[in-house]
C-alpha cells in the first residue's frame, strides 16, 4: 500500500538541496536611471543657513551669510531642483545648504525660500496676465526722475506709486538734473500726496538727507533710463560701480546701462547702514498684476475725499455723483487737483478696459 504520509509537493529532494533556491539569490532589474525612486517628501533642512539674495547671474546666485556678523561672507548658489518653478530675486531670504564657506570654487544650494513681506512686480503692458517679480522684502521705494533731459513723465511716477502702494512699499521720489530746469510745476502733481521728495543737481547732491532716509531700511531705486539714477547710487555707494550713460540728444530718451538688479550696502557716518536695491532703467511699467482697488490709495489726497463718493463709484468722467469730480470742479484741489485726477482716470481707464 503507498505511504499517503508526504505532501504532494514532496518529490523526495533533500531540504538542503532546497535550499539553495530561496529568495536571497533573486536578483532584482536596476533602476534604469540608477536612482532612488522619487518621493513627493523633501528634506526639512532644518539646519540650513539663512542668507540674503544680493545678486543673480545666469542661474547662480550671490547670498550673504551671518549678515552683520563675525562670519559675514559672500557665497555663491544654485538653486535646488524643487525649487525651479519659483523665482528667487534680490532681497529674498534663503535658506542655504552644503559648502557656505565662499571659497573660490566652492557652490552652496538654495533649499528654501523664506517667506517674504513684500513683493514688487511689474507686466510687459497692463492687459499682460504675465507678471515679472522684481524685488522682495524691500519697504522703500526711491522714485528718480529727472527734471529734464529726459522730460519728466508724470504718468510714469504714477504708476511707481500704484505699484508701491499695492506692494505695502512708502515711496520717496528724487529729482536729479534741477540745474537744467526747475522742477517746481513737476512737483505740484504730487502736491496732494504723503511723499518725501529730495532734489539733487549735478554739483550738489543731498547724499546726507537720502542717506539717512535709506538706513535701516531696504530700498528699491526705480527710474527711468538716463534720469542718473545709476550716478545717484554710485555717490551713496562709492563701490558700486555702476554703468552710466547718457541721453540721446535727438530722441530724448536714455540708454540702458544698467542691465541686472543688485544689493548694495549703504553707510551713514556712524557706520549704520541700510540695503539699496538698483534696478535696471525702465521705459514702461505695466500693472497687469495689481488690484484696481490700489489704483485709488496710491492718491492719497484723492482717496480721503472718495469716502463721500456713492457705493461702487468708478469715478471715471461720466461717473454720477463722484465727489472727486466735483472737488476739482469746485477747485477745492487747488491748480494740482485736475492733473491729479487725470491721473487717476487714465489709469483706473486703462484696467476699465
């Protein structure tokens, strides 16, 4: 009779002969591309180094380290891959891994941006959806216009100032060149406005009162090209070294010198100093970005008196009952206030459309 004893599995192999078959002998195919597989988890870098964006140049980056500290140093990074979709400006605070000694050679990475209190930003044009982030964390903004050669352009500081306002920014404005003509019918379009306002002439420039103006703080410099905006920040920070030019005698307008944005440190007599952030020389500056309703509260003196103005008042020229209209149809603005709200109109017309 058969021994029914055995499992049917059982062929009469020695275990041991077995045993050279199990699961430790598998070997398994590669990864193709000789990589881990990707997780969505990043690393915290909770010991990174927090640092200050002051330059950027074909995808590496200037930081500095231990700013006003015994280790301050300048060191240069890349930007890591996660981050690639996120632009990184000057002003940013980032977080820093890897070789932040900033010996020649050597390249840190930048794992993280910090969040930020302000964000300047500007479009191609004002119907762009496309928006150009300019400057982080800057709480100044200096307007330099010249007051003549080039002409100044009213409706251009307007448009600083929308986008100062709609970015939490204070704007100062500083007109250069007041030995070729007087600024003072310039000036009474901003009359109605909280706005400090030096004048500087080419022999005697006020570096004092604008220095102490910008310590403590961090100020982005806007201009237009050829107002000597980049003449400006060379005298309040003697190594700067930025690229002057002039003005084309024929059309007026300026050549673009200066063609990157960059931090530079500026020191009053104490020895206390503030951030200047020198932006290239524009022409135009879209507001595709902003919020009509920042267009309003960059006119300060205009937008007290649109609290009397009816509930969704637009106060374009056909608007019934703007109390705006009617102050400067009563001449309650003074000479200023039909300028001003042309101003306003233009530009709360452009976003209209």
């Amino acid at each position: 009779m058969a021994d029914n004893t055995g499992s049917w599995w059982d062929d009469g192999e020695d275990d041991e002969e077995l045993d050279r078959y199990d699961e430790s002998t598998i070997r398994s195919r590669p990864n193709p591309k000789g990589n881990r597989p990707r997780t969505k988890t990043r690393p915290e870098h909770a010991g990174a180094e927090i640092a200050r964006v002051l330059g950027v140049d074909r995808g590496r980056y200037t930081v500095l380290l231990d700013e006003d500290g015994d280790d301050e140093r300048q060191v240069t990074a890349a930007r890591a891959s996660e981050l690639r979709r996120n632009p990184i400006v000057n002003g940013d605070r980032v977080a820093v891994v890897g070789d932040t000694t900033g010996e020649e050679g050597t390249l840190a990475r930048i794992v993280r941006v910090e969040p930020r209190t302000t964000l300047l930003r500007r479009s191609a044009d004002d119907t762009d959806e496309v928006e150009r982030v300019i400057v982080a964390n800057a709480d100044q903004m200096l307007i330099v216009v010249a007051a003549a050669n080039p002409e100044p352009r009213t409706r251009l500081v307007d448009r600083y100032l929308v986008a100062a306002y709609d970015a939490g920014i204070e704007p100062m404005l500083c007109v250069t060149k007041t030995d070729l003509a007087d600024p003072e019918d310039f000036l009474a379009n901003f009359a109605g406005l909280d706005l400090p306002v030096f004048t500087s002439r080419q022999d005697s420039m006020p570096l004092h009162e604008i220095t102490a103006a910008l310590v403590g703080h961090d100020t982005v410099v806007v201009g237009h090209s050829g107002v000597g905006k980049s003449t400006l920040v060379n005298a309040l920070v003697p190594s700067a070294h930025r690229a002057t030019g002039h003005v084309n005698v024929v059309t007026g307008r300026g050549r673009h010198t200066s063609s990157s944005t960059v931090s530079l440190r500026v020191e009053d007599a104490s020895g206390r100093h503030g951030w200047v952030i020198d932006t290239p020389g524009v022409r135009s500056f879209g507001l595709g970005h902003v919020n009509t309703d920042s267009i309003l509260k960059s006119f300060t003196d205009l937008a007290a008196i649109a609290e009397n103005c009816p509930r969704g008042c637009t106060h374009l020229p056909d608007a019934p009952d703007c109390a705006i209209i009617e102050a400067v149809e009563e001449g309650r603005l003074g000479d200023a206030g039909r300028a001003r709200l042309d101003s306003l109109q233009r530009l709360l017309t452009t976003f209209a459309h």
